[in-house]
C-alpha cells in the first residue's frame, strides 16, 4: 500500500531563513500530490496542489516541486516568519480515477520559525 | 475560515455506543470526506462522497458508515463504539470531477472520546 513519510522531528529554522520541508512517497507515483498546513486544534488548510506533469508551484513565499523519479516533493517557505509555524502536511492521490478513490496522507512535520 | 462546519464540537461516548457526527459543506461543493485523526498523527482517509454516492473508502470496518444528502450536507456514523476510536474527526468539502483532485475545506473537527 501507498505511505507517505515526513520527517517527524520538529524543524527548528531562525526567521527570515528558507525552510525546507520534505514528502517522501513509496509505491505509485501520485497524480496529485496536495500540502497543508495544520495549526493545532485546527482543522488542516491547503496551501497548494501539483500534478504529476509539474515540475513546481509557486505562490507567494511558498514553493513545491515534485520529483516522480525520486518519489519526492520538497516544500519551501522563503523569508519565514513566527506566523509560519504550525505543522505541515502533505496528501497524495491519483484523481477520481479509481473507483476507490483515496487520499493518503503524511504524519505531517512540525515547523518552529525562531525570531 | 472555510465554510465548513461540524456538529458537536466534542462528544463524549461510552464503548459499544454509536454516534453520529454531522457537517455541513462550503457552498458550491458536491464532495464530502471523511476523516480520522489521532494526535500526533495525519488524518486518516474514512471515505468520500461525490454527488450521494459512495466514491471511495478507506481502511476503515463497516460500523463506520456515511451518507451524504441532495444538499450536501453529510453524516459519519459509527456503531458499536471501540477505546481505539477516540480521535478527531475531520469532515472536508471540495469541488470535485471525476478523474481530478481538489484542495479540500475542512471543518474545525469533531473531538470524540470513548472511555
């Protein structure tokens, strides 16, 4: 079956500094690949979606590329700010091409952004 | 905040109990999922529902049974309640088509405890 892991050490990064965040996959390669941001209590918020096909996403400070060959996406946040820290998920699926239709997630990473 | 809300906020229930957990999708979405949490973990795939129907379920027993209605709104059900069940439960809305993905709104969660 489909695992996703995350580091699960929390990343200590000094504000203003890029944070790096790593999704590893096994198994098939997703058609979608989905990063969230989880603060706690909270019920998760999307931050941004790639496909298979992209190479990488941008939008704003944020960053995501997607590597089928290594099973990989990276997830990048420039110029960190405190605000930035929560804990940050990343989601797979294949599309609605199955008929049994999942999305797997990651145990998520717990980011601290030090000011 | 997302459109999406869920009723109760937290639940406590006896084991062997069933309960009902319900949510209401943002406007304009036909697709409801379910999910899963344990602290400290990521959200586990329950199912999904496009249009009514049953789209896709994870790894999850029978007693854990769904519905979705011609408004969208949707109910989780859980039978015959186990210790093991305790966890948040996290419904997401999306706009979904068949073979695509779609970032999902989540609700702020339903806590449930069985003791």
């Amino acid at each position: 079956s489909q695992k996703i892991e995350q580091n699960s050490e929390a990343l200590n990064i000094q504000e203003g500094k890029t944070a790096t965040l790593t999704c590893n996959y096994t198994n098939y390669s997703p058609a979608y690949l989905q990063w969230y941001r989880q603060d706690p209590g909270r019920g998760p918020v999307f931050l941004l979606l790639i496909r298979e096909n992209e190479k990488e996403k941008r939008k704003e400070r944020l960053k995501v590329t997607f590597d089928t060959t290594l099973k990989q996406s990276l997830f990048h946040i420039t110029a960190s700010q405190p605000a930035d820290s929560a804990t940050y998920l990343c989601a797979l699926d294949r599309g609605h091409m199955d008929s049994n239709y999942q999305l797997i997630w990651g145990a998520g990473t717990k980011l601290i952004i030090k000011p | 905040e997302t459109g999406v809300t869920q009723s109760p906020t937290h639940l406590i229930k006896t084991r062997g109990q069933q309960v009902t957990l319900r949510c209401s999708s943002q406007s304009g979405h036909n697709t409801v999922s379910w999910y899963q949490q344990a602290l400290g973990q990521g959200p586990q795939f329950i199912f999904q529902y496009y249009r009514e129907e049953e789209n896709g379920r994870g790894n999850f027993p029978p007693r854990f049974s769904g519905l979705q209605f011609p408004n969208y709104s949707s109910e989780l059900n859980v039978n015959a309640l186990e210790l093991d069940d305790s966890a948040l439960y996290l419904c997401a809305s999306s706009l979904g088509t068949s073979g695509s993905s779609y970032e999902q709104y989540f609700g702020p969660g339903t806590r449930l405890t069985v003791t």
